[in-house]
C-alpha cells in the first residue's frame, strides 16, 4: 500500500514556474468557431480538416467536456500496467517496478464536446512524505471527437540503487490552461531491484 501524503493534490504543480503575463485565449464554443467566416469556402475547409465533423458526445450521459479514462505504464518487453480511471480512483493499486527500467506513461482520454485547449498531465512524486520529484508534461489541444485520444510521454528512467528502492506515492492531475482541472487520482508505485510476476 501506498504511504499516505496530506498535501493537497493543487500543489502538484506547486513548483512551476507559470508566465504570469500569460493570458489564455477568450473561450470560443466549437458552433461559434464554426460560423466564424462563413463565406470563406477554404477556411471552413481548413476548419473542418482541423476539427473533424461534429459528431454526438461518446459520453453523452456525463456532462464533463474531457474525460480521463485509463493510464498505462509502459516499459519495453514487458506487458503493460494498466489503471482504470473511470471507476473508483480510491481502488488504485500499487504496482512493483525494476529499478532502472525506462518507461514511458499513456493517458486514454476523450473530450466530447468543446475544444479544449493546452491539456497539462502533472505529476508529483512523494515519497516518507518528502516531495521527491515534480513533473509537467504539455498534451496539447484537442477537439471534441468520437474516438480515444492517447497521450504518451517522453522516455523516462527509473531510479535505481539501494536508496531508489522502495515505496513511492505518485499524484496525478490532469488540467488545462484555462485552470480546468479534469481529474485528480494517485497511485502507488514500488522500486524493486527485480520485476515479480
């Protein structure tokens, strides 16, 4: 089992370092992008290459515009660790990892209906209660669509080491730039000097 951390999942991000002259752009809804220009047969040729035709929400019943649904950690000639998050996020396993190994993470997810613009995945490491690592990984900006979108991350690599090993506690958060936060889970991870089966 994970070591339990009181600090509030909003400090992962806590040591960014944001531009604060940075301002967003206005929100458009994907209809008022659409009528924009109307007139202008190649643009709204361009408009639909980028966007896609409009189709109904794969979650129609749930009113969030992204939603997240699995994370899958990755390491070569191994299967993947796979973590539903569209179920009770309190349920999340513990998962053992080779100390050493290279891995990268994929996060599934939709988004159903507004474009949604400059998706952030952060993540801090804890581990005994001491912040051991901050990450924050740019996604990008996607439109609504039927199909999964998956997010992979760059190649990382594992401490390793007698010290490395040992139980860590991973807080997730995936955001926006318009301060949306879409969802927040954790999940425990533990250095071994050997995968187990």
């Amino acid at each position: 089992m994970a070591e339990q951390n009181e600090d509030p999942i909003q400090e992962v991000g806590d040591d960014d370092t944001d531009n604060p002259n940075y301002r967003p752009p206005a929100q458009k809804t994907l209809t008022e992008i659409q009528k924009l220009d109307e007139d202008d047969e190649s643009l709204q040729k361009y408009k639909k290459t980028l966007l896609g035709e409009v189709s109904d929400p794969p979650r129609p019943d749930d009113p969030r515009n992204v939603i997240v649904e699995k994370l899958a950690f990755c390491s070569e000639g191994r299967p993947e660790i796979e973590m539903d998050l569209s179920g009770d996020l309190s349920k999340l396993r513990t998962f053992i990892v080779k100390e050493g190994t290279q891995y990268k993470i994929k996060i599934y997810f939709f988004v159903q209906r507004e474009i949604v613009s400059g998706l952030v995945y952060k993540q801090k490491i804890v581990r005994k209660g001491i912040k051991v690592e901050n990450m924050k990984m740019m996604v990008g900006s996607y439109g609504p669509k039927k199909d999964l979108n998956c997010y992979t991350t760059s190649l990382e690599d594992v401490p390793s080491g007698m010290l490395a090993r040992g139980t860590y506690t991973i807080k997730s958060q995936f955001t926006d730039d318009d301060k949306n936060n879409y969802l927040e889970w954790q999940f425990g991870m533990e250095i071994k000097k050997d995968w187990e089966n």
